[in-house]
C-alpha cells in the first residue's frame, strides 16, 4: 500500500473590500478574526502579527502572485497576520494581508487560506523538507520514499551537517558513479547512497569496496556511504582498511539508519509553505 502524507501546499485566497457603501464577503467565508478553531480538526489556533505599521507607499510586502493595489501617495495602515493551528499533527495555516486607506476609509483584506493536499511518499515530486518533516515524526517512511528523493533528502542533510559546504546530488547521471559530490573543508568528498525497501538487512562490504575502488580511481580520499540498513557487517567496516600505498589515509564514513534519523533531524527547519507566499522587499 502507498504511503500518503497530508499537507496544506495548496490554498485558495480571497479578498473582502470594506468600503461606505458595505462588506462583501466571498462565498460566505468568515473574517479571518472570527476564527476559533482549525476548520480541519478543530484545535485552537493561534495568531502572530508579522508586520503593523503605517506607510505611505501602502505595501511594503506582499503575498506571492497576487495583484498589488496602488495606493501611493495615500496613508495606509499595512498589516500582515498569520494563522496556525496548534495541533502539529495538523499544520493547517492562513495568512490575512490588510490595507486600510485612511484618507477614503476603504480597507481591502486578502487571504491565503490553507488547503489539504495529499503526496504519495514514493513520488519522485513530493518536496523534500516534507519528507523530512514526515520521516522526523515516522522514522520507517524512510524506506517508502522514491530513491531519487532519498538521495535529494540526504544532500539536503548533509548540507546542514556540513554547513558552508559545496553539496550536489548528481544521482544516476553517470558522473563518475557516485549519488552525490561534496567539497567539504576544501577537500572533494564522494558520497554513494543505498534505500532499502526495508531495514531487516545489514550491509555488507560489495558497496564499500565499491565506493574504495571510486575513490582510489578519481584520486580522492574522502567518502561517506549512506544506507537504510540497520547495521553495516563486520566485513563491511573491514573494509574501511585499505591495504595499498595511497598519498593520504583514505576516510570513508558508513552512515546506517539510526544515522539517517539524525541526519534528517539535525539543524531540523520545520515545514512551513506559508513562508513561501511572503517576499520582503
């Protein structure tokens, strides 16, 4: 069966124009103040007050895509609220945008209202800060994911555990036969990575001695090897030892599950697609 996460990427936005004459609301929807509970699960929501100030240019920031009104040259009272529900199981948002134009006493509200979308994790499409997020709360997704996401998931990782670092998935393009290539501390570093569709195998040595043998090839003493495996063998870590003559000792990490989770976990950013439809300018 496929796996499915639930999140609010999508939304639908709306805008109510107070104005003397009256309100018009859409399609009956409440203020975004009337609100009590998520209209999801019914949790209590919480309200933070990103920007209120007073400008004469009118917006100073806006929501991505939308069309900004031109109130130049007129006083406005701008403010920028955001709505979350406070489930974290649930993560339903809002963000309510107003523009008080004091001198016509016009006020115009537009929201972002947060709407349910379904992934399959297996999905090659499924953005990669959720997984991350999904694999944080499950740690067994991880061998449901598609193994181009997992891939993209760990540079993703391995870019917070090595910040500063050049980090780029260069999957199965062929490029030298590695997952993903690093420059870590002015030193190349290669990195291959191996999903399981489960974790009740250990790795064995085969992929490490093949990874020794890339590294060997390329003149490059760094590598990390990444797998879903519970555990790497004993002949797996014997073949961290290599026995010819090389210019430096070549280092090679094995990162197995319970590394994986912490890898996921490090520097951990929570999903929030609701910062993606605010730009500063």
């Amino acid at each position: 069966m496929a796996k499915k996460i639930i999140a609010y990427t999508d939304f639908c936005d709306y805008t109510v124009v107070e104005n003397p004459t009256g309100i018009f609301p859409p399609n009956g929807e409440k203020y975004f103040g009337e609100l009590i509970k998520c209209p999801y699960c019914s949790s209590p929501i919480s309200f933070d007050k990103i920007k209120d100030h007073m400008t004469k240019q009118g917006y100073d920031s806006k929501i991505v895509n939308d069309k900004i009104p031109s109130f130049s040259g007129n006083w406005c009272q701008y403010s920028l609220e955001l709505c979350l529900c406070t489930n974290s199981n649930c993560g339903w948002w809002a963000l309510e945008q107003i523009v008080e134009q004091l001198e016509y006493h016009r006020t115009e509200v537009e929201i972002k209202w947060g709407q349910i979308k379904t992934f399959d994790i297996s999905s090659r499409e499924i953005p990669i800060r959720l997984i991350r997020d999904e694999i944080k709360k499950r740690p067994n997704m991880v061998y449901s994911t598609h193994h181009d996401s997992f891939e993209r998931l760990m540079a993703d990782c391995l870019r917070d555990k090595f910040p500063g670092s050049f980090v780029k998935h260069v999957g199965k393009s062929g490029d030298r036969g590695i997952d993903i290539y690093c420059v870590i501390d002015d030193e190349e570093c290669l990195v291959q990575v191996k999903r399981h569709k489960n974790g009740s195998i250990s790795e064995g040595p085969k992929a490490i001695r093949e990874l020794n043998g890339v590294l060997l090839r390329e003149g490059i003493y760094k590598g990390i090897f990444i797998s879903t495996a519970k555990r790497f063998t004993e002949a797996a870590f014997g073949e961290l030892k290599i026995k010819m003559e090389t210019q430096k000792p070549v280092i090679v990490e094995l990162i197995a599950f319970d590394g994986i989770i912490d890898l996921v976990s490090r520097n951990f950013e929570k999903y929030e697609p609701w910062k993606n439809y605010i730009v500063k300018v």
